[in-house]
C-alpha cells in the first residue's frame, strides 16, 4: 500500500475537511459504477478508500504518522531494537551475539546459508518463524474474495446513527450501524464478511458502499445541511417568529424586520453527525411568499411605492 497521503494527493499537514474533499473527489472519479470495464480504475477505487480508512480517522492517523501502522492499518514491525545498541557484533554492551550462534549451530551440523539465517530467526522468534517459512515453501492459503454491496440511507438515519440490517452477496445478515462523519459515495470495509477462504483461510472482505437517498427538505453540503423556508410577506416585513424543519424536529426562529427573500440562517448543531462527535449546520434560506389570492390594500400600497420611486 502505498503512502495515504500520496494516494489522497494532500500534504501532511492537510486538515479534516482538506481531507475529504480530495476523498471525494476521487472516490467520483474512480466508483466502479463510472469504471465497469477498467479494472486499474477499480483497483485505484479501492486504494484511496483505504487511505481514506487511515487519514480519515483522527486515532489510526497519529498511529500513521508516528510509523506504528502501515498504509493498509496494519502494526509495523519494529525490528531489534531490545537487543542492545553497540555491542551486537560479538556480545559487548548485552547485544546478541550472533556470531556465537552461528558458530554454535555449525558446530552442530546446521551449516550453509539457509541454515544459519533460518536458525537465529527459529531461535528468536520461535514456532512463528517456521510457520512463515513453511507457507512460503508449500502452497499459499488463499483468502476468500471481497464481495461489493450497496447501502441506501435517509438522511435522518444518518443523523440518529441507526443500526440497519444488510443482506450481503454472500449469504450473510448482518446489522450495520450507520458511523458518524460518514459522505455519500464513502466505501467500508467490513472485515471478514466476504466470501470463505479455501483450506481454512481468513474470508474476504465486505465493501459497503454508503449512498444517501433523496431528500426533498435538504441538500448536503459536507456535514452542512441547506433548506428552503416559506415566510410570508407580512412575517418577512414586520419580523417575527417562524418554524424551521430540521432532522429532529421543527424548531421556532425569530426573524428580524424587513427580512428578504434569499438572506440565509444558520442553525448551529442541526445538521449531520461528524466523526469527532460534533454536528454540522443547518443553513435556512428565506424565500418570501405573496398571497395566494389578490390583495387590494396591498396592491393599492405597491402602486404608491412604484410612483413614489418613479418621482424620487
């Protein structure tokens, strides 16, 4: 896997929203749905995804950026370092001395260049070591095969973080729990829900691709919701209170006098959950209404205001 940072195109210093915004972008570019035929789109698909797994998530990051992870998440070996520092040559300063060993295990018939690496690593790390050597030699295991799905959600179901049941390709039911801070588009990896492994190996792995469904009250802009909200002429003119739907409910705003149409709100805290725990906003925009039928008192009042304007 290569550098997350490099496969998302941003520099370390990138934030949050940076972050996201270059996630999205290519997530678009590369979906599976826009490149059925080109496999090398789809592997790329499926690379910034994990990046996006590792920098998109505050805690696997640091781990990232302080070597303790890998680009694919997993823990990095971190070599000799418990063996001593200056005297690993011939046993000086509490190092290990490999030259004994050697000279050990040739004593007892385990010469050659196989033999004298193989036995120190046999020897430090034990039965694992064969293990990895052994696999190398025999026939590999192979891992079961990822499966892709897709998962349809209301904006009110990523909102209150609810808990879905999924029926994946392989056969398998699974309840999902929508996560905070997830975009549309975004892909998860569901570890071990793919298909079987064959001769006992680890499955594969599940891609759930989140998709947000329609909703007529709300755009999304990010974490950000934006709505439309009708105001009559009188409230607009006079001020006053109005009611505003949000994903949890109506709420009551006062509106100051002489507010036009296309002035824009902000209601903090009622848009969609992020990953650190805080919500985005919701962004009302005023859309003055006139009355449904004719109105004399106030065409007789847009007529003066039109000649007082004409003679000014």
């Amino acid at each position: 896997m290569r550098n997350p940072y490099d496969v998302l195109g941003v520099s370390r210093s990138a934030d949050e929203a940076e972050i996201k915004k270059a996630f999205r972008k290519l997530a678009k570019a590369y979906h599976p749905d826009r490149n059925k035929n080109d496999a090398k789109a789809q592997d790329r698909f499926a690379e910034v995804n994990q990046a996006y797994e590792i920098l998109g998530d505050a805690k696997k990051r640091e781990q990232f950026d302080r070597g303790a992870i890998d680009g694919d998440g997993k823990p990095r070996f971190t070599g000799f370092e418990g063996f001593g520092g200056g005297g690993a040559g011939r046993g000086g300063g509490g190092g290990f001395d490999f030259e004994s060993m050697a000279r050990g295990r040739a004593g007892a018939g385990g010469g050659g260049a196989g033999g004298f690496g193989e036995d120190i690593f046999s020897h430090l790390f034990g039965e694992a070591f064969r293990s990895a050597g052994g696999a190398g030699r025999g026939a590999p295991s192979q891992k079961g095969e990822d499966v892709a799905a897709e998962l349809t959600v209301g904006l009110d179901q990523v909102a209150g973080e609810a808990k879905l049941r999924l029926n994946l390709p392989s056969g398998r039911e699974v309840d999902v729990v929508v996560p905070k801070g997830v975009v549309d588009g975004q892909v998860i990896r569901l570890r071990g829900l793919g298909y079987p492994g064959a001769h006992g190996a680890e499955p594969g792995d599940a891609l759930l691709t989140i998709r947000f469904a329609a909703d007529s009250r709300f755009q999304v802009e990010g974490a950000d919701l934006r709505t439309s909200v009708e105001v009559p002429l009188e409230d607009a003119v006079l001020g006053g209170p109005i009611r505003i739907q949000t994903l949890t409910g109506a709420v009551e705003m006062k509106i100051p006098p002489m507010t036009s149409s296309g002035r824009v709100f902000r209601l903090r805290g009622k848009g969609l959950p992020k990953k650190d725990g805080t919500r985005g906003d919701l962004l009302a925009a005023i859309a003055v209404t006139l009355p449904a039928t004719a109105d004399e008192a106030l065409t007789e009042f847009a007529r003066k205001r039109r000649a007082a304007a004409a003679a000014s």
